[in-house]
C-alpha cells in the first residue's frame, strides 16, 4: 500500500503547478492533502476527482482557510469529520478519517501557533487532547495512519539549524517533547523515519522554495505500531513543487 501525503498551501495554486498530473503516475492506494484553502463546492471540477478514485473533503465552512481531502482507491466502510474534542479545539485545524474494515487513515491539519499566547495556547491544548486520543485508541483492534502537516518538527536533524530555532514556534522544547511521548511512550512511528535515517531530509521550506531558508520536516505518516513495522520505503519527493511543503510517500507491506 502506498499512501502519499502533502500540506499544499492551496489546492487551486498546487494543481496549477501540476500536483494532480504528478499524482496520476505514483500509483498511491491513498492519497491526503493538508491545507486545501478551498470550500468543497468550489471543487467540482474534474481534476479534483481523479479517475480511480474516491474523493472526500472537510472544509473550514470558511473561503480560503485550511481544509483537507483524501483520495482512495478502494471505498472506505466510514468516514469521521473532525476528532470530537469536547473543547472543540480541534475544529481550529482540520481533521478527516476513513475507516476500512481493520485500518484507519486520517488527514491532519494542525493548528499553527506564532509568538501570541493566545495561538500557542491553541496549539498546546490542540495536542494535548490528540495525544490523549491517540493514546485511547490503541486499545482498540484497530490500526492507525495518521497523515499530515503537523506543524512542528521532532529532533535537530529535521531542520537546518537547530541552536537558532529553540525560541521558534514548531520546535520549542515542550513540542519536541510531545512527539517524543507519542514515538517513546504511546507507541507510535515515525513511518519516514522507519525507512530513512539520514538528516537533511525536510519537507517543508517557509521562505517558498526548496533549498532557501531553512528547512523542517513538519510532515509526517504516523502509524500505529504493527502498521509502522511493515515499512517498506519512505520518500521525499524533490523533483516538483507544488507548495512550500514536499510529498511524503512511505510503501507499507500491507492491503487495505
């Protein structure tokens, strides 16, 4: 099963740029966008269908504010909007699931967070009632693939220069520390970082193109333990840009 994901700063500008002829010959099982910034009625046309796929989208109900969509081949049992925080935080990014019949794959916009307290505050509750969701379902017999534009990166060698980002929203010691709970403690995995160790492996250049500025890797596969040891490959995609965030496409040994 291969599942691509890719936060595409707009998903009228990455089609212009060519994201949906690209994706016609990857050959993904499932494919999730971040960030789409488009009203799901503004997306009738045919190219936001691609032929062989279903096509399901959760729009902000706001014009050009975040969104996300999944593509899948194969037609899921059910479909979960949102993840039901009881503090709605989670209504502040976006969140979309399909569930087959012993698999879950979602689509995951984070909120993001500057210097304002009252966004990091967003932000923290935001991950702090995800991990405790995430750490409630793996109880369940269920596997999980959570996909999608994070907003923050885990460990030095997934930004370019970490002694200068210790003050910067995305990498502040409490974020860092929040993955490392999820992939040491809960029991999650790094999906990418499963197959491909090395450093300067970024998926995400704030400054709009690849090589200026620096570098994050803010966008993840994270998968459920078992689902995470059938690993195959994992990739950043670099020939192509179709916004400030690169694919990432990770190959499991697995069938929906």
């Amino acid at each position: 099963m291969r599942v691509i994901s890719l936060s595409v700063d707009g998903i009228f500008q990455a089609a212009q740029r060519g994201l949906y002829e690209w994706l016609d010959n990857q050959d993904a099982d499932v494919i999730c966008l971040q960030d789409l910034r488009a009203l799901e009625y503004e997306l009738d046309d045919d190219i936001f269908h691609p032929e062989g796929y279903f096509a399901y989208f959760f729009d902000s109900g706001t014009p050009h504010y975040n969104g996300v969509a999944i593509y899948t081949r194969k037609q899921p049992k059910a479909l979960i909007f949102g993840l039901g925080f009881s503090s709605g935080v989670d209504m502040e990014g976006r969140y979309l699931q399909v569930d087959y019949e012993h698999m879950s794959i979602g689509s995951l916009l984070a909120p993001s967070a500057s210097s304002e307290l009252e966004s990091q505050e967003v932000k923290i509750n935001f991950f702090d009632d995800l991990q405790a969701h995430m750490d409630k379902i793996t109880r369940k017999r269920r596997e999980y693939i959570f996909c999608g534009n994070w907003q923050m990166a885990h460990t030095p060698r997934d930004v370019t220069d970490s002694d200068a980002l210790q003050t910067e929203s995305g990498f502040l010691p409490h974020e860092r520390q929040w993955l490392s709970q999820l992939f040491n403690q809960i029991g999650y995995v790094d999906a990418f970082r499963r197959a491909i160790r090395d450093p300067d492996e970024y998926s995400w250049w704030p400054e709009g193109n690849i090589g200026t500025g620096p570098g994050w890797r803010t966008d993840f596969q994270v998968a459920s333990n078992a689902i995470g040891q059938r690993v195959e490959h994992g990739a950043i995609y670099k020939n192509s840009q179709f916004s400030s965030h690169l694919p990432v496409i990770v190959d499991y040994d697995i069938e929906l």
